[in-house]
C-alpha cells in the first residue's frame, strides 16, 4: 500500500485563506531575494524578523507595542468572525476592521488608531439621520428632531449596536491582544463629584452652560443632537487618561461606517446604514413633551386659516361613580382632529388636544425621495419635499 504524504495533500486542497503558514519557508524566500549568495538558516537580519507575522513575534516586541500589529489581522479568528457576521464588503480587508477596533486612548498614533475613520462615520451618520427624518417627517419640531437623532445614532444607542454585533472588550490594550477584541484605555473610577453651594452657582455663560438653550441657538451653535459641543481643550489629556466602554464602542460603530464608506463607496455605506440604523423602530411619538396643547392648537388652526377648535364629549361613563371615564373629541368644524380620554374633563380634554398636535407633527407623506439618492447614477430628476413653516411658537 502506498503512503500518502498528508503535508502536501492538504496544503494542495486547502484554501490559501485556511492554509498553515510555514514561517522558516517564508523567511528564507525573502532573504534569497535580497541576496544572491546563500546564507545560512540560522543567521538574518533582525529586520525579517520584525516583517514576520505577528504570532511568532517575540512576546517582548509584542508587549512594547500600543496595539496589535498590522500583520496580526489575518491570523485572528475573531476579526474573520466579525467581517462574517457583519457581511461586510469584500473589499474592505481585515486590517481595516482591526484598526477600527484600536481605540485613540489605546493608540494615541492616527495612523493606527480609529478616529479618523470616526470622525467620518460620525458626519455619515448624521447627515444620513436628518434627511431621512426631515423628508419622512417634514413638520417635526426641532426638540423632537434632536431627540429623534439621539435616539437613532446616539451614544447609548451605538454602545447597544456594538453589543449586539458580538464585540467584546479586552482588559487592557497592547501588542499581544487578539485584534478581534475592542481595545482602549480603561478610564479609571473617579469620585463623585460634590455639588457646590446654591449661593455660589454663577449665572454667567461661560460658567453655566445651560445659559444659552433657546432652540435656534441649539441648531446652529451645538452640535447634531442639540447638545454644547465639549471643548477642545484638554482632550489629549482625557485621552492619555483613557475611556469609557460605551465612548469606546461608540466610536468603533462610527469607525466602522467610515471605513464602509471609503473602501466600498457611498451605496454599500447607505446599505449598511439601512441595515443597522432605520431598521430600528423608534416610537415618535413618545418623543414629545407639548406644555401647553391646547393654546398650541388653537395658535395653529389660526396660522392654517381653519376654523377654532371645539372640545365635544364623545361618551362618558361612571360620571358619578369612584372611577369615571370621559371620552373627548377636538373638532376644527366637522373634522376630528383628536381624541382623548382621561378621569376628567379637562385631562381628556388636554390629552384630545396633545393628539391633535401630534397628529400634525407627525404627518408623512406617502412617497418621499432622499436628496442623497440624487448623487446614485442615472437618478430620476428631483421633486421637491415638503417644507413647512414651522413649528408653532411658545
């Protein structure tokens, strides 16, 4: 009976992606083509050594670096896992993933670190986020449009995606962790902090940023969720300080939709943002605090030229009973524009009125194009969205 020799039988039937590397093979290839005479195996220059893969980089090399090296990206398991489970581009390769997993308080160096590839994502998502809002929902207010955003890419939300994704956290950042792990800087617990004394809170600005909140001011100074933009100053500090968990899966997430975006172009970006961002179901209407309803309604139906609204009992029951249920209708002529029911009058009266209110607010059109959709090549010519004139004044 003959032998097989299992060695080349494999090498010859595995995919190069799965195929066992011989690292004494690839070392000795590129020696002999950086010079003609022989040399022998077990002397080279350290340089090859260093070019070699990660695995079989000395755990000393290893332990000095800030974050996994470059070449470390096709060994690891995990990272293939998450370009897997992601269904990412092909095109966008694995040593791009891993360094969205480097954290800039892990890798204070942009050229390993992900922030530039946040920086971006973070732009993609809120310009992505508020055309597809104003063109779905053209009378929203703008409270509500920042907390719609909040609530779509914010924060706590990407923290939550990133979970969802099966990224996990290493314990401490360095050259020897797998590349697949979400490395940062762990900030470290600091006390809580004490209130100071209600005699000594100062009313200036610069003191007090809760000085200048009125809703133009929060549209063109703050940032994307209304929100005081942080200062620069003392971010490098915070850096070298380190992290939090969810600031740090926060700006993977963005990292991962700038990379998505550089490498495979603008409609594999906006696939991936339908896939993991408006898929999600968020309850607008739980977003809205209305004050003052129904002088907000009547304010309205006269900027709208209709006619007064009217409050009509629709049925009530257990009027004099413990627990009595009034049921109220908000009439501008003969059309409904609410409905509420409450234990009183008055709070199904109110609550008719926060109804109608939102009932206008969050009208949507049947058919409504994207101003993104316009750059896709061979677009149909543009038909213009509605714009309203805005919400009703306090």
């Amino acid at each position: 009976m003959k032998r097989l020799r299992l060695l080349k039988w494999s090498g010859s039937v595995l995919s190069p992606r799965t195929r066992p590397d011989h690292i004494q093979s690839q070392l000795y290839t590129f020696r002999r083509c950086l010079a003609t005479a022989a040399a022998p195996s077990e002397s080279f220059d350290e340089s090859v050594e260093e070019l070699a893969d990660a695995p079989f980089l000395p755990e000393e090399i290893l332990q000095r670096l800030p974050s996994p090296p470059v070449t470390a990206a096709k060994t690891s398991a995990k990272l293939a896992a998450l370009h897997a489970r992601l269904s990412l581009p092909s095109r966008l390769p694995l040593e791009t993933l891993a360094r969205t997993l480097v954290d800039a308080s892990a890798d204070p160096s942009i050229r390993f670190n992900n922030k530039p590839f946040a920086v971006l994502g973070n732009d993609l998502l809120g310009y992505y986020t508020s055309e597809y809002l104003l063109s779905q929902y053209p009378r929203l207010p703008l409270a509500v449009v920042f907390a719609a955003m909040y609530a779509y890419h914010g924060p706590a939300t990407l923290a939550a995606i990133a979970r969802e994704w099966g990224v996990e956290a290493a314990a401490e950042p360095g050259g020897e962790v797998d590349p697949g792990l979400l490395q940062f800087k762990r900030l470290p617990p600091e006390p809580k902090p004490e209130l100071p004394h209600p005699q000594l809170i100062s009313t200036r600005q610069e003191e007090n940023p809760k000085f200048r909140r009125t809703m133009s001011s929060r549209s063109v100074y703050d940032d994307q969720f209304g929100e005081i933009k942080r200062r620069v100053q003392g971010a490098e500090t915070s850096q070298e300080k380190g992290a939090t968990l969810q600031r740090a899966s926060t700006d993977f997430v963005r990292a991962v939709f700038g990379a998505v975006y550089l490498h495979a172009g603008r409609a594999a970006a906006k696939q991936f943002y339908n896939d993991h961002i408006t898929s999600r179901q968020v309850d607008m209407a739980s977003l809205f605090h209305i004050k003052n309803p129904t002088r907000d309604l009547s304010r309205l139906c006269a900027r709208e030229g209709f006619q007064a609204p009217v409050a009509k009992i629709l049925s009530e029951t257990g009027r004099k009973s413990r627990t009595p249920v009034f049921v109220v209708g908000i009439y501008s002529g003969s059309d409904l524009l609410g409905e509420g029911a409450g234990a009183s009058l008055d709070e199904a009266r109110i609550r008719a009125a926060v109804a109608a209110m939102k009932g206008w607010y969050l009208y949507s059109p049947t058919e409504f194009r994207l101003p993104s959709e316009m750059e896709e090549p061979g677009a149909r010519p543009w038909t213009p969205i509605l714009v309203d004139p805005g919400e009703i004044a306090n």
